[in-house]
C-alpha cells in the first residue's frame, strides 16, 4: 500500500459582479501556463450542475496570462434566476469525433435561485499497485468521455509531473467512456521505496508514439511513496 504524499487540482471560485459578469479566481497545477496552453472559461445553462457537452457554452473566454493562479472577469449572457455551470478547460476547444469542450476539468455550479455555488474539481487518486502495474482513480465533469477526447494518465519518478517532458515511468490511455473510473498502467516498473507523481490529461494522447502524447492539458496529479 502506498503512502500519499500529496494530491493538486485546478480549482476556481466565482465572485457575481452584477448579472452580466462573473469574476473567476483560478488556481491551477505548478507549472502551467494557461495563455500558451489555450486554458479558457466556458458557461451554460444548467439547472443540474452538468456541463450540456451537445451544446453551444453560452459564453467563452480566454484565461490570458501565463501564472498559475489569477482572475478573469467573465463578461456573460444576462444571468436570470435558473442555474448555470462554469468549467475551466485546460486545452482549446476539441474537434470531431472528441467533444468539443472534453478538455473541461472542474466545474462551478450557480444553482437556481440564490443557493451556495458548488465546486467541483477534476481529480486524480491512488487506488492499488502490484509489481509492475499501477491503478488509479480519476474523475472529470459528469457527461465527459476520456476515450473519445484521448484522456490518458501519465507517471513521472519524484514529486512533480511535467508539462515539457515525457513520463519517466509510465503512460497509458483511459480506455473508459466514462467520465469517472479506474485507469491502469500495467508493464511498469515500480521501485520499494520509490516516489512517484502521476498526472491525469484531459486530452493529447497519442496510441502510435505515447512519448509524444501531449503535455499541456494537465487536470490533476497524485503524489505518492511505494
């Protein structure tokens, strides 16, 4: 059984300005540079507090700035009484056959009415290991398809992922349709005593050279001591 040492998501917190703007503080993985890596802001209408991936976001923005945590203030459609989700994307809009807004990673719920805003962030745990195989529990936004956006899980030696460098110790895409479930890497390695960090990408993978899977599109990440 492995030892946790830490875990990191990218998070967000809304602020209602007026009924046409939103202020969004943002605080995103070590290393990110959300202008070059095309992170941006999406909202729609919602009373469930589900991201409607078959339609058109009411309103998008570019997160601008290459700091890992800052604010946006998010000019939207006029906001009425009924309940609306905000995500942060870590990656530009995706093209078919992925979903257009798979790389959506946590979610901010204004719920109908004047209820409390409901947060929930992508993330990525330590489920079990053996000798040469590592599973991990992931989650992204309800209705997400990690398959079919090219989500993968990536593991790195020592205590960071990296954003400009292949994995040092593993890859391997998530073979599930749904938006929450176990990823495997199997044929690894894993040291007694080693630390690892394995890092959970919405989208990028590349089945023909994994090594060249991109880097950019990070959600969250686990570190952890076997």
């Amino acid at each position: 059984m492995a030892t946790i040492i830490s875990s990191a998501q990218n998070t967000l917190v809304l602020t209602l300005l007026s009924d046409t703007l939103l202020q969004v503080d943002y605080n995103t993985l070590s290393g990110n540079m959300p202008q070059t890596y095309g992170n941006y802001l999406a909202i729609w209408q919602d009373n469930q507090g589900v991201i409607p991936y078959n339609q058109t976001a009411q309103n998008t923005t570019p997160v601008g700035g290459n700091t890992q945590a800052g604010s946006v203030t998010f000019p939207v459609t006029s906001l009425n009484v009924n309940g609306y989700v905000v995500t942060f994307a870590v990656g530009k809009q995706l093209t078919t056959p992925a979903q257009t807004y798979g790389n959506a990673c946590s979610t901010a719920f204004l719920p109908p009415g004047s209820g409390p805003v409901t947060y929930t962030p992508g993330s990525l745990s330590y489920n079990s290991n053996g000798s040469n195989n590592l599973n991990l529990n992931y989650a992204l936004p309800v209705g997400d398809m990690p398959s079919t956006n090219g989500a993968w899980v990536g593991l790195w030696n020592g205590t960071l992922a990296s954003y400009t460098s292949a994995p040092t110790a593993g890859a391997a895409a998530i073979t599930s349709t749904s938006s929450s479930g176990i990823a495997f890497i199997n044929g690894i390695s894993l040291g007694r005593g080693a630390t690892y960090t394995a890092a959970l990408f919405t989208s990028g993978w590349n089945a023909s050279t994994p090594a060249a899977s991109v880097l950019t599109s990070m959600a969250a990440t686990v570190t952890f001591q076997i």
